[in-house]
C-alpha cells in the first residue's frame, strides 16, 4: 500500500524528536562553553560590595536525586547589582547585608571576604 501509514509516522516522530532533543543538547553546550570562554576573558575584579539578597533552586527530588543551585545578589559601589551562581559551602557562609570585597570574572563567583563593618557600599 502507497501511502501514509502508521509506520511512516513513527519514523518521522522518532526523527523530529530525534533532533530536536540534540538541537536543545547543542545549544546548552555551545551556550555554556561560549559563557565560559567569555568568562576567562574578562578581568578578575575585587571590587568593595554588600550581600543584598539570596536564593536558591532546587530542582527533582520525590523519586529521582535533586539538585541545588544557589545564588548571591551584590550591590557594587555604584549601585550596580549583580547576580552570580556559587557553591553551597560559600553560599551558607554569606548573610543579607553582609559587606566586604567581592572577587569576580564576568559571571564567575571567586570569593567574598567578609569586613566586621559597614563600608561605604
């Protein structure tokens, strides 16, 4: 029979899925190498700035592993405020409105060393 059957549909599904799946797995990994790359090319900066807020995303659980990502808002002395990732260990060692020099390239987190004091942030 000539024509459109059932297993012309399932090899053109399984096709279109095929790539889309790949096309979403290129696009993470070239996005990520391209921000790493950018990265490394920016200036490492340490720069006077205030802990303003923080949060983190926690994502499975129930029946499958989950996973925590956890991130830090700063205000830089220009009022500037920047969003960077950071690991748990650093991350529970921060607190809001705590002051100090934050270490940084582009959107890569180095450190925050923490000033007893209120600076003029």
């Amino acid at each position: 029979m000539v024509g459109f059957d059932e297993f012309s549909f399932a090899h053109i599904f399984i096709s279109i899925t095929f790539f889309i799946v790949f096309g979403i797995m290129a696009f993470t990994i070239i996005k990520g190498t391209l921000q790493w790359s950018k990265n490394n090319n920016e200036p490492l900066l340490t720069v006077p700035a205030k802990v303003v807020t923080k949060r983190s995303n926690t994502r499975g659980g129930g029946n499958s592993s989950s996973h925590t990502s956890y991130y830090v808002t700063f205000e830089v002395q220009s009022g500037d405020r920047l969003e960077l990732k950071m690991n748990g260990r650093d991350y529970g060692q921060l607190a809001d409105g705590d002051y100090g020099l934050l270490t940084f390239q582009g959107t890569r987190y180095h450190t925050f060393e923490r000033h007893k004091k209120e600076s003029s942030v």
